[in-house]
C-alpha cells in the first residue's frame, strides 16, 4: 500500500504526472483518482486528490501550449468512470448535467481525442 511518510513533492511533480498521463493515453485507458494517487505512493484522501488536480491543472495548461489535447479527461472517478466536480466547473463546450449519459459521451468523446493524439507517440 502507500507509505504514510510518502514525499509530498510527489503530488506537485508536473513532469512525472504529465507522463503518468501520456502514458495512460498512449494505453488508450483513463485513470481514476485512486489509482493516479497510488501511483504516487499515497492511498486516496481528498486533501491529496485537490493536490493532484492542481497539478493536473497546470499540465493541462502546459499541453495547451505544446498544441496536444487535455489530459486531464484522463483522471476520473472510480464509480461512474467521469471526471470529478472541478473538472466540469467552468466548462464552456458542455451544458449539461455533469453526470449520466450525456456526461458519459461527452467524456468518451473527448477522451478518445486524447487517445487518438497519443496513439503511437513515443514516450
């Protein structure tokens, strides 16, 4: 399992999450919250999970800038398979519910984006 004394910084390291996720989309798979966090040495606790989203943030921003697709569609929650609450807060290309069907392909879509620009890159 995770180790109580894990390194903090882990959860700030942009390069080592940004290739996390390139990977994952490479893989053509999204990742949950849990598995990103256990990745990095911690079980899931919301304070770690807000500490990682503003990591996965600032990738986005990066990613933007180099031209890719977000990556943060990538990290969703275990349950429903869809991003969490601070992933749709602000959204401008969907209306709708942030749950449900419609939520549910519009992830997909936007998912497969992601996997369809990775597809084939190196990492």
């Amino acid at each position: 399992m995770s180790d109580p004394a894990a390194d903090l910084s882990a959860l700030h390291d942009v390069a080592r999450i940004k290739g996390l996720l390139e990977q994952c989309a490479r893989d053509g798979r999204a990742i949950s919250y849990s598995e990103l966090l256990l990745t990095l040495g911690f079980r899931f606790t919301r304070p770690k999970m807000r500490a990682v989203c503003k990591t996965v943030d600032r990738i986005d921003m990066l990613t933007a800038q180099e031209g890719a697709p977000a990556l943060a569609v990538l990290v969703v929650r275990e349950g429903d398979g869809l991003p969490g609450q601070g992933w749709w807060t602000g959204r401008t290309d969907y209306q709708g519910q942030w749950t449900g069907p419609q939520a549910q392909a519009h992830i997909a879509k936007l998912q497969s984006k992601v996997f369809a620009y990775w597809k084939g890159r190196g990492g």
